[in-house]
C-alpha cells in the first residue's frame, strides 16, 4: 500500500450491440487516446450508480435510450507516470429507442456499427480489454438478463 494522495477514476462503459451482432463504436477527438475508437461512456459522478452513468451517458453522447443486459467485463487502465488510472465496469447493451447520432461534436468525430472482422486499426483500451474478454465469441446481441 502506497501513502499517495492519488486515487482511481471511476468511468463505465457500454457495448452496444444490434441484431446481427455488430458493436458501436464512438471516435474520440480529445485525449486520452485521441483518434481511436471505442465504447461509449464516461465518468461515474458522485453517488451514481454505474448502471445508471452508463444509461445517461450513452443517451447525453448519441441520443438514444439502452437497455443493459450484463456485465460483460472490467477495464483498467493504469498510464505511465502521467498518475492515470481508471477502472470502468463494461456492460452488454441493446437499443430500446432512437437511432444513433453525435450529439457531443467537440467529442466524437463520428459512431459505426462493427463486426470483429471490420473493427478501426486504432481502439481505446477499454474496447480492447471488451474484445480480448469476449474473444470465444461471447458477443451477446440477445438479451440475456436485465439489469
């Protein structure tokens, strides 16, 4: 154990997936990771629960409402000596209203629906840590069980 006054960020994440199995995938424009694709998400605030940032979070990026059907995975990205450090539970998702658009341009320079054979050359960590996780095909496009 460390005495360091330095503490985790808490994000989350979401793995959307429509009904022929492909996933959802945001540009990010800003840093970290500027340039490379990846789930939507964002920071768990003060007292949310994860379940709920990520629902509000993918609603405030892309407009659209989603249902959670598991938790897929944990991300954890921990930088150099730059003290970054972020742990971001990851869930399966599915669309239940609207159609995907960016609705945070300073953000996101653009979204597509992916199948591992036709994913971007550049992906943040948490999509990689969700595809090396569910690489045995464990893709889940149909609702398994609600959250």
């Amino acid at each position: 154990m460390t005495d360091s006054p330095l503490r985790p960020g808490a994000g989350c994440g979401a793995a959307i997936l429509d009904d022929e199995g492909r996933l959802l995938l945001i540009q990010r424009l800003k840093e970290p990771e500027a340039g490379a694709w990846g789930l939507p998400g964002g920071k768990i605030d003060f007292g949310e629960r994860a379940e709920d940032t990520a629902r509000r979070e993918i609603e405030e990026e892309l407009g659209i409402v989603i249902e959670l059907t598991r938790l897929a995975c944990i991300s954890e990205i921990i930088g150099g000596g730059d003290g970054l450090h972020w742990v971001s539970p990851i869930f399966e998702a599915r669309i239940v209203s609207g159609e995907p658009r960016i609705m945070e341009p300073e953000k996101h320079g653009g979204w597509g629906w992916f199948t591992r054979d036709d994913l971007p050359d550049r992906l943040t960590s948490p999509a990689i840590t969700f595809l090396d996780r569910t690489a045995n095909g464990a893709w889940q496009p149909a609702l398994k069980q609600s959250l």
